[in-house]
C-alpha cells in the first residue's frame, strides 16, 4: 500500500491509499472499534460485510459500524485507490448528544444498506474525494456526509437486503456469540449439514467461521474491558469458556493482556 496521505490525531484516523498492484492475499477479513466511511475511487473488486456481497465501482461509499466484519476483494488487474475515514462515534456529542448522525450506522442490520452507489447519491463522492490532512477540513467534510446519510436514511436500493440465507446464517452466529457455538449446531438449526454451513459461511465472509467467532468475540471482550468490566467477566460473557485461552487469543490479537485495557 501507497498511502498518499495519512492523518492521524485524537481518535481520526483518514487515509487517502493507493496499490499500483494489490496483492488479494493482503486484503483479509476485519473489523474496526470505530465506525468507518470508506470510499472507492479506482480498481476493480467487490466487498464481502457480513455475509453480503457488493460490487463496487468508482465513487462508491460504504458505511461500517464498529466490529461490522468485512473483506475486500480486490482484483490485482489494476491500481486499487481508496480513502477511508475512521472516527469515534462519539465525535459530534457536543452538536449531536442523541448520536442521530449514527443512525445510519447503527440503526440497520448487520451487512444491509452499507453501500451508497456513486450512481443513486453522485453529490456524496465529491465531498471525500479531494480530501487533504488537515484536521478541520476532515470534521467538516465528515459532519456534511453524515447528514446526507441521515437525510436518506433507509432509502438505499440496498437498505432492503438481508433476506437471503448467507446473511441470515451470519446474523445467527452473531445472536449467539456468547453461547457454545458448533458447524453441527448451526447445521441443525438450519436444516444443512455442518459441510454446507461451512463452505456457505466461508464464502459469505471470505474465512471460516472460527476466525469470525475469534474477531467478534474478541471485540466484544475489548468492549466490555473498556467500560470497566472485569477481564473474568469479558471472557466468559464473550463466549470464551477458557481464560487461558481468551488471555491468549487477546494478547496475539492486540498485543497486550486484557487487564491493559481495564486500566485504559
């Protein structure tokens, strides 16, 4: 990756980023802590969020609210440029203190309605197109954005998918996170066999559906910890059974023990 321009400070991360020759591998499964409009200006390629599947072309915008999984797959045919803003959800209390700007974000189902084509809303790509690093031009470029989603709110072609089965087999897991989850189970569930549950979650979300359980639960155990729970508490309410296990899968996946992030 090539970032032209990167900033960030107090929480805002935006980064303006171009590969000349993406490598697919690099592009893997992922979730953020914060909400993030991400914006695809060149390339070719699509985005897996949650179970559903976007095609994507230039001037397209997508909305990711926090632990919102998702995958880009990228074609390695072409230069592949993008701006992405990532901002804390509570950036605009002050203005906002009902967080009516996070609707969009929050008031929707997991992998529905997050893209706005370039094609329906052409007056949203001009405003994060030209971007620069200044911290300023970035609040009020994002304020504005926030308030269009808002103002077409569930509008969106895509605000009315879901209903097909790989995103009902996604939202399953993530309304059972915290319990024993099996392909078995899941496979009874629905009437599939623990193979079909596999290969379809597999090509939904671009891994396995251990990986996925692995990043939600870690993310919910963060969460927990930086509200002040206790790291016992964390483990077992995330779904871990094992606290050596949870304090290990915790440390390789933020570097530090869970008690760091209580103390934060």
């Amino acid at each position: 990756m090539d970032p032209l321009f990167e900033y960030r400070d107090r929480g805002i991360l935006c980064h303006h980023s171009l590969d000349l020759r993406p490598e697919p591998e690099n592009f893997q499964i992922h979730a953020h802590e914060t909400p993030e409009v991400y914006c695809f200006l060149s390339g070719r390629g699509s985005f897996l969020v949650e179970g559903t599947h976007y095609p994507l072309l230039p001037g397209d915008i997508l909305l990711m609210r926090p632990s919102e999984t998702h995958r880009m797959m990228i074609s390695p045919d072409e230069p592949y440029e993008r701006i992405a803003i990532h901002f804390p959800a509570s950036l605009f209390d002050a203005l906002d203190p009902a967080r009516s700007l996070m609707r969009p974000f929050l008031n929707r189902p997991l992998g529905v309605g997050n893209r706005y084509a370039a094609a329906d809303y052409p007056a949203l790509h001009p405003l994060i197109r030209h971007l620069t690093p200044n911290r300023l031009q970035i609040i009020s470029r994002l304020m504005r954005l926030l308030t269009e989603f808002l103002a077409v709110e569930g509008k969106s072609p895509d605000a009315n998918r879901g209903g097909d089965f790989p995103p009902t087999l996604v939202r399953y897991v993530n309304e059972h996170l915290s319990q024993e989850l099996s392909l078995k189970g899941i496979g009874d569930a629905f009437g599939r066999s623990s193979s079909q549950i596999s290969r379809i979650f597999r090509q939904a979300t671009g891994t396995s559906l251990w990986e996925y359980v692995m990043i939600k639960r870690l993310l919910s155990a963060r969460e927990m910890l930086q509200r002040g729970e206790s790291a016992s508490h964390a483990c077992l309410a995330s779904g871990f059974r094992d606290y050596s296990a949870f304090y290990r899968a915790y440390l390789r996946r933020f570097g530090h023990p869970p008690g760091a992030d209580k103390e934060n």
